[in-house]
C-alpha cells in the first residue's frame, strides 16, 4: 500500500467532493476507507495498492471528471 | 472538446450575458421577436454545455449534483419553448459559480498565505564539494545544505558552521530576529535575515514542525463535526429527492413548467457550503494570529466551554522561581551568603539556582559533610563552620532560636506566597529568603477577557503548596485553586468536571501534563512548536503565548456563530423558496435561481467576516 496526494486545481463545489470521492473509490486497488478528499484545500489523500494501478491511473479518472490535477505525490 | 468547454466557462459566461442582452434589447426596444428567440437559444445552448457535461461527469460516477438538476430543468424549459428562463437560468449558474470560486478564494487565503511559506529549493552540497540548488523533495536527512541571506531555511536542522539571525515568525508567530550559530536549531519555513549558515538536515518535509503545523491546519479546514457529516449525508440524498419530487409533480400534474421550477429551487447551494466556508475562514484567521484551532468540533466545543482548568507553573506563572524578599541577621552577612551559595552550588534543587541567581558573584568555599535531610533541607559543614539551608522544621532540628523579628518575617512572607530558605552558621539565623514563581505579565488582563466572554469557572491546579496556590489564586481572581495535585490528580479532577456535564478546557505545557490534555474536551497547549504540544492538544497557542488565549476562545465563539447563521440562511431560503411556487404567483425559474446564488454569496460574505475579526479589547479592559 503506498500514499497518494493528489493536488487539484480549486475545488468550489462540495458536489465536486462527492464525485471525485465515488470516482476513486470504483477503482480497483484504491482502499475505499482511506479516501479522503480535502474541499478547502483542494487535496485528494488516499491508500492504493501499487500493484494494481499507479498513480497516474488515479489522476486520470480524477481528470476524466473535469479536474485538472497539478501535483501529486506518492510515499 | 469537453475540457476546452469546461476552461472557457468565464468566457461562455460572458457572451451568454451579451445575448441575453441582446435578445431582451431586440424583444423590448425593437419589437424583433426572431432576433430575440435566436439570441436566448444560443444563450441557452452555450451555457448548458458545461453544465451538461459536469452532470453527465456527475452521473458517470452516480452521483446526482445539482448541474444535474439544472440540466434537467433547462431542457424542460426548452421543451415548454420558454427560451427566456432557460438562458437567463444558465447564465446565472454560470456567474453565480464564477463568483463563488473568487469569493471562495478570498476565505482561503488566510491558509493558503500559510502553505506559501513552505520552502521550495536547497542548496545542497553536491558529491564534488559544490553547493547546487535543488527541489526541497530531493533533501534527506543528514545532507549538507547552504542558507543565504533572505533565503528561507528548507529544512529542520542543525548550524555546522556561519551565524545569523533568523525571523522565526512562521513557527513561533514571533517576529523577533534570533540569533544562531554553531550548534543551534533552524526551523523549515523560517527565513534567515542576515548571515550565511550551512546546516545538516535533521528532518526533511512534512516531518519538519513547519511541515506539521501545515498538515494540521490542512486537515482541520477540512475536518467535519457531528453536523456537517450529517449535511453531508442529507446532501447526498437531497438532490435525488428534488428529482424524484420533480418526475412526481410532473406525473401528478401534467404540469413541466411547475416541475422543472421545483428542480431549480431544490437546489442545495448554501446549505452544502455554509459551514465549510465558516469553518476555513475561521481556522486561516487563527494560524495568522498564533493559535491553532484543529478543525470545527474543537471550534464547537470550544465555544461552549463552561470550565477552563489551568496548570500552574509555566503557564499562569513563568516557571522560573526567584528570590522575591530577603531578609539578614546579625552580622558577618557577606561570609553567610558565600557559605550559602556553596552549598547550593552542589544542589540541583530548584530553588537553588534561585538563590545562586540572586547572590550572583561571591567567593566560594570548600564544602564538607553534605547531608540532605529528606524534607527539610541540607546540612555541611563549610570552612569549619556548619551550615543548614532549608524550611523552618530544619531550624528547630538544628535547635536554632528564632527571634520574634524571624518569626514576624517568615509568617510575613508565607502569607505572600513564598516559599522559604533559611540559612544558619554555627547555630544563628544568618539569612531569610522568600522564594517565588512570578505570573506571567498580562495574565490577569487575559483571564479578565476570557470571563467576559463567558468562562464560567476559572480554576487553577498545581503540584505546590496550598498557601503559594492560594497567593496565586487570589491574585488572579480565580473562582477555585487546588495545591498539592500529581499529574494524576490533575486528571481526576479533569474527568470529576466532565461527569458533572461540564464543558472542560485544560490549558498546559504539554509535556507533563498530557493525560489532562488529553482527558479534556480541549487540550490547549502552550507549546513553543513543540511535537509533543502539536500532536496531544486541540489548541495549540504559538510561541506559548498565553495573551493569544482569549483570541482563540473570541474566535471559537464567532466562528461556531458564524456557521449556525450560514445553516440558518441556507435553511430560510430553501423554505421560502419553496413557500412562493406553492403560495404565490410570482415566483419561477429565474428567480429561484437568482435567490440561491445571491443566497449562496451570502454566506461565503458571512464566512469572510471570520477573516477580519479581532477580539475587541477596548471594551473588556474597560469593564475591568
């Protein structure tokens, strides 16, 4: 299990929150508890599986919602 | 395509405000029915489209968000051929978003102006001896580093070589210059002012305090109480309703016009972002001004605090006692204090370096036979003499006779709070001296504040005597103080308040006092960035300033204020909104729209009053 944060561009909507929550949580090898996603300071913070997927696949379904995402991190 | 859509939405904003013109001007002024119906189509049909595809985004993920609801109803209303909602609904979506990010921006500026402050770059010193800048990610522990001057600190770590002074304002809220040299500790985040150090890397990144003290405020912005999750989950079943409310009116009544009406009002605006906009302004005005409130229960229990429990000594008092009276007797007086400050020069009692402080520069003795009599004090014998240092029961012991003057004296300074060190030689009372921790300046003015905005009980606890508690107590004013408490006893008594349903705040240093600060609905510590202050406590005041206590409470309270009028005015709106499409004739699309995005402007403005306040002193000291 490794760390992700992922910084997007301003979140203004909290139904923003709810469907990047939902986007993330459907990806297999995300652990749904750990998904936290940040409304003020625009941050996604979640456990994934490396195995499964990286990092990049979870900015892609971030941005396949319409978000841009800027940085992200993993540890 | 679909994201080119989403990014020009300020633009498709604009122009759908200059049809919409366009088709009114044409409709009213010219009478030019086509014209107007084709500028409010393209209106309509320009602004649905960023809308649409965040709602078809929306429904990917199953989740029913407003631009679902709005998209909805903007197709009715085109289906009802009513053009002049459909565009007008648009654009006000549009605008009332676009004004909602900026304004949104403005309540986060506080923490974002926090989050700045993180260094970016190193100067690190490269495998051939070179210094080279790189990114502050790739600086692990043990590396060497170079700091110019102007240059922010990177890391936390520890001076090799150079001197400087550094503004440690970002961590300890104090922007005092500090000076700093071989051996000295640097913080990330703070900036070196003049000098040029090198450094060792003893923590990198979020390990650092200032990495900590980000994270932290990160995640009380958006920490959620009892309420909010609870919003949340309404919200999230809200929406789908008004839908569903929606589909069954229009089933029942035959009516779109009234059902896609319905969709617009539902809308949950202000209701969602209410809280979160008090709760980000509120916790970015506290990091500006030292305090750390962690996240909107905190700020929730904390405004209703009934009980706020203090540590004594370090807190409400310096935590350096000093001799604060003296008195001599009899003569040879100079040899006297020498023989004393040899004695206590081998001890590492705590009033020792008082006294030692207090004699300052004498000639030292050679001291022989030290006996430490458990209770009392010390007995030596000193260039043949002999000598005892300690309390009255130590005197009697040494059968040295008190005269009347000793006797007054030492009832005399009991009464105000010392505690006593008498010294003799050869069985005389030679020295009487009053020992005492000083309070804090500006301790009494705050716990006046923190009265006036409605502290019930101050109460004060510490591990000394009963006599000096009280001396402090009455000082101070405190309703209660209780003398010869262990940290267990503390948190007893923390919990004994809690049982009886009272709000309890535990004020503390943080290190010794962490099971009170735990136990305590609010653990405010006064750490000077300390971890272990960061991590056990609520509150955290910077730089242990014990003046900032009451900002944070006044803070507390405003903001806790603050949200329950954001829920009020989400709440009022949708409850008049919906008594106009039952009870009045007036009300439709346009408007609804209208009142839920001036109303969700509102509470963003409610929210960005939290950014300016400041606890009004003027009125409390002048109470006092």
């Amino acid at each position: 299990m490794k760390k992700a944060t992922i910084q997007l561009e301003t979140l203004t909507c909290p139904s923003c929150v709810l469907k990047i929550e939902n986007a993330t949580k459907s990806l297999d090898g995300v652990d749904k508890e750990s998904v936290k996603v940040l409304f003020n300071s625009s941050k996604v913070k979640l456990d994934f599986d490396e195995e499964k997927l990286s990092v990049e696949d979870i900015s892609k379904a971030v941005t396949a919602l319409g978000y841009e995402v800027k940085k992200s991190q993993v540890k | 395509m679909q994201r080119w859509i989403l990014r020009k939405k300020n633009h498709i904003t604009l122009i759908s405000a200059i049809l919409i013109a366009i088709g009114f001007t044409s409709a009213l002024a010219f009478k030019n029915e086509a014209v107007a119906v084709l500028a409010l189509v393209s209106a309509s049909i320009l602004g649905i489209a960023p809308i649409a595809i965040q709602a078809y985004q929306a429904l990917r993920v199953k989740v029913v968000s407003i631009d679902v609801l709005v998209t909805i109803a903007v197709i009715g209303a085109f289906f009802i051929k009513n053009f002049e909602e459909s565009a007008i609904v648009t654009f006000l979506f549009l605008f009332g978003a676009y004004l909602e990010r900026r304004t949104l921006n403005k309540t986060r500026s506080a923490i974002k102006e926090l989050t700045e402050m993180t260094p970016e770059s190193a100067l690190k010193q490269m495998e051939n001896g070179e210094f080279e800048e790189v990114d502050v990610d790739e600086v692990d522990v043990g590396d060497i580093l170079l700091v110019k001057t102007g240059a922010k600190i990177p890391v936390d770590g520890t001076v090799l070589s150079g001197e400087g002074s550094i503004n440690e304002a970002s961590i300890t809220g104090e922007s005092f210059p500090v000076s700093k040299e071989k051996g000295s500790t640097v913080f990330a985040g703070t900036i070196l002012d003049n000098g040029t150090i090198q450094i060792s890397a003893d923590r990198v990144g979020e390990d650092t305090t200032f990495g900590k003290i980000i994270e932290l405020v990160e995640e009380a912005q958006d920490s959620k109480s009892e309420a909010e999750r609870f919003i949340d989950r309404f919200a999230k079943y809200y929406t789908p309703a008004v839908l569903l409310l929606g589909i069954v009116v229009w089933l029942f009544s035959r009516n779109l016009e009234l059902a896609i009406t319905i969709l617009v009002l539902g809308c949950p605006g202000a209701l969602v972002i209410g809280v979160p906009v008090s709760n980000v302004a509120g916790i970015g005005n506290g990091a500006r001004n030292g305090v750390l409130l962690k996240g909107s229960e905190v700020i929730g229990d904390f405004s209703r605090l009934d009980t706020m429990v203090f540590d004594k000594t370090g807190t409400l008092t310096v935590g350096n006692p000093a001799v604060s009276e003296r008195v001599y007797y009899g003569e040879h007086i100079d040899e006297a204090l020498g023989y004393l400050a040899s004695v206590e020069r081998e001890s590492d009692h705590p009033l020792a370096k008082a006294v030692l402080e207090e004699i300052g520069g004498t000639t030292f003795s050679p001291v022989e036979n030290t006996e430490v009599v458990k209770g009392g004090g010390i007995t030596a014998t000193v260039s043949e003499h002999r000598v005892a240092v300690g309390n009255v029961a130590l005197m009697e012991q040494e059968n040295v006779v008190l005269n009347e003057q000793a006797k007054a004296d030492i009832i005399r300074f009991e009464k105000s709070g010392n505690s006593l060190v008498l010294t003799s030689v050869d069985g005389e009372l030679k020295i009487l001296m009053g020992i005492r921790d000083q309070i804090r300046p500006g301790v009494k003015e705050d716990l006046i504040k923190l009265k006036k905005l409605g502290v019930k009980n101050l109460v004060m606890l510490s591990g000394d005597n009963q006599g000096t508690v009280d001396v402090v107590s009455r000082e101070l004013g405190l309703t209660q103080a209780h003398g010869n408490m262990l940290p267990e006893d503390k948190s007893a008594y923390i919990k004994k308040l809690i049982e009886e349903d009272q709000i309890v705040a535990f004020v503390g240093d943080g290190v010794n006092d962490s099971p009170s600060l735990a136990l305590a609905h609010i653990g405010i510590a006064m750490g000077s960035g300390s971890d272990v202050a960061i991590e056990t406590s609520d509150v955290v005041l910077m730089n242990s300033d014990f003046g900032r206590l009451p900002h944070a409470l006044g803070l507390a309270k405003a903001t806790a204020r603050n949200m329950k009028q954001n829920i009020f005015i989400a709440v009022g709106v949708v409850l008049f909104l919906l008594a106009g499409v039952f009870f009045s004739e007036w009300m439709n699309m346009s408007i609804g729209m209208l009142v839920h995005e001036a109303s969700i402007l509102v509470v963003i403005l409610n929210g960005m009053r939290l950014l300016r306040y400041q606890l009004r002193k003027n009125k409390a000291m002048k109470q006092s």
